[in-house]
C-alpha cells in the first residue's frame, strides 16, 4: 500500500495530487489569475501566490482522496526545471511536511513527469515510444526506454512552440494566456489562408525564433496596407499560424519515428491540450499507422497528477532524497 503526497509548484499553478497505489484520487489546480494584468507570468508575484494556495491545495487534495495525513507514506515534489522563487514554496513544504510525519521525500524532474502522465489512465503506451513534449518554455522529442531511462533527440534551439503561440496572441492584442485563444479562433478560420516558412533545422531539433518574427513582420507589413487587419482577419490568422506550428511539430516527429522506427507516439506538456496538434497527430496516426497517446486535458498543464505518478515509480524503487535536497531552476534532463 502507499499514499503519495504530490506538490506541483513550478510556475504559475499550484497543485496538489494524491496517488493511491497508483491510481490518481486527487488533483487540485490553483490557478493565479494576478498575472492577466502584466500580459505574462510575474516570478516575484507567483512565488507569494503559492504562499497562499499551497496549505488550502493540500487540505482540498486530501478531502478529495478520503484521506489523512497520517495516511500519506511519502511526499513527492517538483525540484525543477522551472521558476526558482516558485519552487522554493513547493520544495519546502513538502521537506516541512516529511519531516512533520517522518516519512520518505520523493524528488522530480518535472520534464520527466509531463511524459509520464501517460501512465495516469489507460491504454498506456508500450516502451519504446516517443514522445513529443510540448510547453511554455520546451519543445523536445524523447525517446522513452523505461520509465526513467529517457533521451532527447530532438530540441528547441532557442525558443519554445509555446512561446511561438504566446507571442502571436501577444501581437494580435489578445489578452494572456494567448494559447487558448488562439486555438479557439483557429476553429473558426481557414487554416490555408496565410503561409508563413518552415525552418529549416538540421536533424529532428526546432526553431521557432525566426518564425515568431516572420509573424511580427507579417502583421506590420498587413497593417501599413490595412490599419483593420488583424480585427477583419483575426480567426484565419491564429488558424495559419497554428497550422503552420502545428506542422513544424509533426514532421519531425515522423522524421524521428521513421528513424527510430517506432509507432508509440505520444504528445504531452501544455500545448498538447491544443485542438489542431491533437487533430494532426491523429491524422499523422491514421496515415502512418501509429498507436497514439494524449493525456487528459487536466494531465497536459502543470498539475501534481503527473508529479504523484512519477513519484509513485521512484517510490517503488526506493528512489528517495534528503532533508538537504533544494530547488533547480536549470535540471538536467
């Protein structure tokens, strides 16, 4: 038998997960809406926010699971990567709480945990598979051999597919966080209405610099012709510029699945949850013949499922750390 404790607390989210015997009974996400008003996450303002939300997550977390915290046999927590001050918050109450109850601490990559949300509900995928990874601040193709034997083979070499969406939604004036939005616009727009270039990357790693300011110069030029543009054209540009992401994304992945010779695909990380790359993906499967897998929506953002189904793994290794363990902002993969 074992109760894990999860705490989430890498960004802007604070969440909270209990994992009994595997099997995921709580996941509490405190969402920070403070940083709608600056058009981007604060790391000072998040941090305080934790402060607050991280006891109420946890006493909600555990009335959710039907248990107590005399029940919980470990406490599993994101060490990292991500913002540092927010960390801070997560890593210490839980090295607070373990040592309250004397009971084990459980440390976790959180780039480890986005891939291993898969393993939350069925069907779950077969190893190997690969994994595309998709967020905010990363973009990477895994190859998955275990649980925690993992090797990128494909990466961002500047930004992120995220940050490509952020800031679109950004130079379309609409309010953050963007990416939802621009999938919600995407819906209604002509996906072929406006073409914008392919980067061309060596080998199955990404770029999306160029193309956010291939978008930038786009929108002005559009502008100088019509002051209207954007308000008249609004859903047909985030349907091309999803499309366009969205595209990028899928050939490497069939680059990297023709190479490694796999048909367990599977997507995770924020942008997952996004309509267009679940769309693709399972046109890709239908054409390709792939086995494909894609998280629940409330599994693809930062939440502590994913961290207490990790830890649930490192749990039943023994796979435990000290009281002198602190927070990564920067974690090897």
């Amino acid at each position: 038998m074992s109760v894990i404790l999860a705490i989430e607390s890498s960004c802007d989210d604070t969440s909270v997960a209990i994992c009994n015997n595997g099997k995921i009974t709580a996941n509490v996400i405190a969402n920070q809406t403070i940083h709608q008003n600056y058009g981007g996450v604060i790391p000072e303002l998040a941090s305080r926010v934790h402060q607050q939300n991280i006891v109420p997550a946890v006493q909600q977390a555990l009335i959710n699971a039907n248990v107590t915290k005399q029940d919980i046999n470990a406490v599993a927590f994101t060490r990292g990567p991500g913002l540092l001050g927010s960390l801070l918050v997560g890593v210490s109450f839980a090295k607070s709480f373990a040592l309250a109850l004397n009971i084990p601490l459980i440390s976790v990559n959180h780039m480890h945990a986005h891939i291993l949300a898969h393993f939350i509900d069925d069907p779950k995928p077969n190893f190997p598979f690969l994994c595309l990874t998709v967020s905010g601040g990363h973009t990477q193709i895994v190859l998955v051999k275990d649980y925690f034997d993992m090797e990128i083979v494909g990466e961002t070499l500047d930004d992120a597919a995220g940050e490509a969406f952020d800031k679109t939604a950004k130079l379309l004036a609409l309010p953050y966080p963007g990416g939802p939005l621009i999938d919600k616009h995407a819906k209604q727009g002509n996906p072929l209405a406006f073409k914008f270039a392919e980067p061309q990357i060596a080998d199955l790693n990404f770029s999306f610099s160029g193309f956010k300011t291939s978008i930038l110069y786009f929108i002005r030029k559009q502008e100088k012709e019509n002051p209207n543009f954007i308000a008249e054209n609004l859903d047909d540009i985030c349907a091309s510029v999803q499309h366009s992401i969205v595209q990028i994304l899928l050939n490497k992945l069939k680059k990297a699945a023709k190479q490694f010779n796999i048909k367990e695909v599977a997507i995770a990380g924020g942008v997952s949850a996004n309509s267009g790359l679940r769309n693709g993906l399972q046109l890709a499967a239908d054409e390709l013949g792939w086995n494909i897998y894609i998280p629940a929506f409330q599994y693809c953002t930062d939440n502590a499922g994913m961290i207490a189904i990790a830890g649930y793994q490192k749990y039943l290794k023994n796979d435990f750390v000290g009281q002198d363990v602190s927070p990564m902002a920067r974690m090897e993969f």
